[in-house]
C-alpha cells in the first residue's frame, strides 16, 4: 500500500487502513465495489491538483468522481486515488447573464432550485441527486432537451486540473480541443472542478406522470409512439413498463404493482399542456395522474428516480425507429406477462434538437436516434443479478434489428470503450486530445478512449 503521509489537504485522504474505509470508497451505485488506493475527499481545485501532482510523483493513476451513478463502468481502481469531490457544493447564480457556476459536488436538485430562485432554469435530468458535472458532461439528456439540446453543449468554460496538476480553466477560445472533448465525450482528460453554463428562462413547465396497469401493455406503448410524432419540440417524455418496488417510499396505490407510465414535461402554461396530454388520457385509466404545471425546479422529481443509494445494473441501446414489430419486442421482454426481474425498460423520446447536429457542440453534438431505450434492476442478492444480467442481453439481441450506431454515455452503465458509443471520426479526435493532455494515462475516466499514435 503507498504511503500518503505526504499528501496534505484541506479535506481528507482516506485509506484502507481506515476503519470506515468501506463507506468511503461506497459509490452512489451500490453494486459497484471500488477498491482504489486511496480516496480524496477534496475541498477545493487546490486539493485536486495537490492529489494529481502526488499521483504523478508517486506513479498512481486519479480518477474524478461526484456522486458515483455511472461506476459500474468504471473498473478497476488499482494503483488510483480516487478524487470525490461530494464536498465542493458552491453554486453562483447570474440572473442578468442567464448562467450559473457550479463546483463539482453540486446536485441536479441543488442546481435547480438555485436557479429556480431566479425565474431560470437549468437542463434537468430524472434523477435529483445526480451529480451536475458528471450528468452535463455525460452528455446530459434533459425534460427541456427536445428543445434546448444536450446540457454539455450548454457549458462555458470548464474549470480543471490538467494531468500534470496544473489547474485550468478553459473554453472555446482558450482550448478548443481541450473543451469539445470534455463535452460529451467522457472524463479522461483532466479533473473537473467546476462549470460555467447557460441557464434558460423557464421558471414553470406543464409536467407530470400518467400512471396505468402494465395490462394496457404494447398498445398503450403505439399510442404513445404515434403521439410522439407529432407533438413539438417543447415535449420531452419517456414511456416505461416499471413493478415499483414494495417499500415505504414508493406510493401505496403503486407499490409492488406492474405499471406502465407515461412522464413527460411540456414548455409553455397549463391549457398548452392540457391540449398535448389529452390524447395520452385516452389510453385508458389512470392508477395517478399527476401532470399539472409546476416550477422547473420539480422537473428532476417527475420520473421519480431514487434519491438514496441503491444497487443497479442496467443497460441500454439507442433506437433508430420504433416500428410495431419492435414495439412487440419491447413489450414481451418488459410487459406484466414477462415476469421480468428488472424493475424498469423505458423508451425515451429523443430528437428534436437533441437530433440536430449543434455546430458549437462538443463530442457529443447530437444522437441520431429516434429513442434511446434504457432498463435496469435492483439485484438484492446473486441470482437476481444473474437473472437481470441475462434479460438485459435478452433485450439487447431483440432490440438490434432496429438499433441506431453507437449509444450515450450517461446510460453507458457496463464497461466498454469509447468507440462502443460515439462514432468513429470522433473517437479519432478525442484519442488524439487523450495523447497531448494525458499521454501517461494518468486520468481514469468510465469508458475508455484508446491513446492514437504520435
């Protein structure tokens, strides 16, 4: 084991000779067991480049982490210091300029209520706690996307910590290179610290769930596909098949019970969302019904994504089209009738401006997909992880006839490199930005770009 006496911070160095070394090293996803060298817990971009500068002397590997949703995907942490930077939580807010800068600890929640306050809003994704840095940078798939594009093509400047600890801040001017690739196009070129990044003036959306009985099965799921068509691209919504586990935070008339939703979030007052939503309404019943127009701030509450750590394997493919034959895929594989042991398969409508190519975009400029489907479980013990392991292929071979290139990051949830996600000519780029700002690999990232040749 190293010695890291000589690595004074301001926040704390943890070791495994610690006795609460299992709950440091804990990520937000439970399944994912780190065993890295050490853990930073840093205060500042001054602790950061204190950790990377003694990483360099002493021939270890760092790796930035926030929350820790994505890493599973992470891998082996052996010879690394892994930085979390949970403790760095400051956020500023520029009402006149419309942008907020936020350090690498911030939330989602936290992002959105501070910008809340000021009538804005930020690019919210489904989950409130999810760290803002890794989900912007991830790519950052939002309720307001269809509309405004990916969050990582929102960003400003990026303040970090080059591989040689040298701290940074950078944009499109200062380091073009540097910035599109940091922009959707993974974390393995320097330690973030903190965004700049443009807010938008929405203070309240038209927002909700219809929650149904998983009996209204595949034809629900084609008439949400047909809705899709031709809603505007103030609609962001996701259609899923979801058995809600039965616990006490789950709502008793949901608990335990397969459902198929319908979450969605519409720009513009409440009659605009009345008129969008009515043809969903007709699919049958509602078990809750809970659209109604809400501040902007609510919108990482609607899909109700868990808010506490929990254990998660899942996988996901982007989807071209989604025709009827795939839509009797989808629904076999995740319908009541399948007894699936995942708790969720969910069809996320992309396009809009999610589609079209952002010609100040990062690595990530657009998905050329029509959905992105996504499915995880929760496997409490072995053979229920073996199970969602399995089903999750299940849905990765019946899905293929009709999958898109590539996939996205921030669902990227099983190892893979780079290339298994954004095309080629990108790939190409980002290893050569990998070779000039990281040539060592010092940098340890969820999904790896291969280094090109010098």
């Amino acid at each position: 084991m190293s010695d890291f006496t000589g690595l004074a911070i301001a926040g704390r160095i943890a070791t495994p000779a610690d006795a609460d070394w299992d709950e440091a090293r804990l990520a937000w996803n439970l399944v994912a067991d780190q065993q890295p060298e050490a853990v930073a817990f840093v205060e500042s971009a001054e602790d950061v480049a204190k950790v990377v500068r003694f990483a360099g002397k002493n021939d270890l590997r760092v790796s930035g982490q926030g929350t820790g949703h994505g890493a599973v995907a992470l891998g082996s942490l052996e010879g690394t210091i892994l930085i979390k930077t949970e403790r760095m939580r400051g956020i500023a807010v520029d009402p006149d300029a419309e942008t907020a800068r936020v350090e690498a600890g911030v939330l989602v929640l936290e992002l959105s209520e501070a910008a809340g306050a000021h009538g804005l809003s930020s690019l919210p994704g489904s989950s409130p706690d999810v760290g803002v840095i890794g989900y912007s940078l991830g790519g950052g798939l939002s309720w307001l996307g269809r509309r405004y594009g990916f969050a990582c093509n929102r960003v400003r400047t990026i303040e970090l910590v080059t591989a040689e600890g040298e701290p940074r801040t950078v944009d499109a001017e200062s380091d073009p290179d540097l910035f599109w690739a940091l922009r959707g196009g993974g974390g393995g070129y320097a330690i973030v610290t903190a965004l700049q990044l443009d807010l938008v003036p929405i203070a309240d959306v038209y927002a909700g769930a219809l929650v149904f009985p998983a009996e209204v099965g595949a034809e629900a799921v084609r008439a949400y596909r047909d809705w899709t068509a031709g809603v505007s691209d103030d609609v962001t919504s996701v259609v899923r098949f979801i058995t809600p586990p039965p616990i006490p935070d789950v709502p008793e008339p949901i608990r335990g019970r397969p459902l198929l939703t319908i979450d969605g979030a519409c720009i513009g007052d409440q009659a605009k969302g009345e008129a969008t939503i009515a043809p969903l309404r007709e699919i049958g019943e509602t078990i809750m019904d809970t659209f109604g127009q809400i501040p902007a701030a609510g919108l990482c509450r609607i899909h109700m994504d868990p808010e506490n750590p929990v254990p998660g394997m899942g996988h996901h493919q982007i989807l071209r089209e989604l025709p009827d034959e795939a839509i009797e895929a989808f629904a076999g594989l995740a319908g009541p009738a399948a007894q699936s042991p995942l708790l969720l398969a969910e069809l996320r409508h992309v396009g809009g401006a999610l589609g079209r190519e952002d010609q100040n975009g990062g690595a990530l400029s657009h998905l050329d997909a029509a959905f992105a489907m996504f499915g995880i479980g929760l496997p409490m013990t072995p053979e229920l992880g073996q199970a969602i392991e399995a089903h999750l292929d299940r849905f990765d071979e019946a899905m293929e006839p009709w999958a898109a290139e590539g996939g996205y990051f921030n669902f990227a949830e099983r190892p893979c490199d780079t290339d298994a996600i954004l095309p080629p000519e990108v790939c190409a780029r980002l290893a050569d930005v990998k070779r000039r700002y990281d040539p060592d690999n010092r940098i340890v990232s969820n999904h790896a770009v291969a280094i090109a040749p010098a």
